[in-house]
C-alpha cells in the first residue's frame, strides 16, 4: 500500500502543531496487492525493517497455520525465529511483532481487534 504523504499530513491529530506536521517524512512505501483470502488468511506477513527502511511481505507457512494457530500465534513464531535467550528488551536486533488473528476485522466477536505486543522472555524469564 503506497502511502500519500499529503494525506497522512491532512490526518494526523487535530491538536499536532504545524511544526510537528512539517516535520514528518515518507520513510519507506510498499505498494500492496491484496492476495485472496483463504479461510481468513492472506499467507503472508508484512515486514518493516526499521534499520534500513525496507519493507516486504513474508509468506505464512502451511506448518505456520498448522502450528501456531492466529496473531498470537504468529507473533511467537515470528520472535522465537528472531531472538535468542541472549536478546535483551532494549537490544536493537529485538523485534516487534503487531498481529491480528485469522478473525481480526470483524465486529461480530467482542476483542477481535486487541493487539498484544510482548516479548517470549519477558515472562519470568531470568533474562527478561
């Protein structure tokens, strides 16, 4: 999806300054082509490298789907495959992950939309 500059400008928050609208910049743009969507997965994630301003669609594995079963599911996946027992919270090669589930979207069931942002050895792990 390519971002319009002009637009993103015209929808920050009403009470940012001026100053605060001018200063911001497309950093990156990713054009996106919606794929079809099979039993509420689109097979693939997209990923934004904020080192170097790179973003790109990785494919959702049958053993993903198979395994790791919806955004939280995903998540996990996504940061075992990132991080070692030696990543700390504020190492810089530690990832973020933002999912939503196979069902994210839709208003007929109550939290669809909730995001939960964590990190697997944060949990009472001795390194977190």
């Amino acid at each position: 999806m390519a971002i319009d500059a002009q637009k993103m400008k015209a929808t920050l928050a009403p009470h940012a300054s001026a100053g605060v609208r001018a200063a911001h910049k497309v950093l990156a743009e990713y054009t996106y082509k919606p794929p079809e969507v099979v039993k509420g997965y689109a097979n693939q994630t997209l990923y934004i490298n904020l080192d170097d301003n790179t973003i790109q669609a990785k494919p959702v594995t049958d053993q993903m789907k198979e395994i790791f079963i919806g955004g939280r599911g995903f998540g996990l996946w996504h940061l075992w495959n990132a991080v070692t027992p030696q990543t700390k919270w504020d190492s810089p090669e530690n990832e973020i992950v933002i999912s939503s589930g196979p069902l994210g979207g839709n208003d007929q069931f109550s939290r669809l939309g909730q995001v939960v942002v964590r990190h697997p050895l944060a949990d009472g792990h001795p390194g977190g």
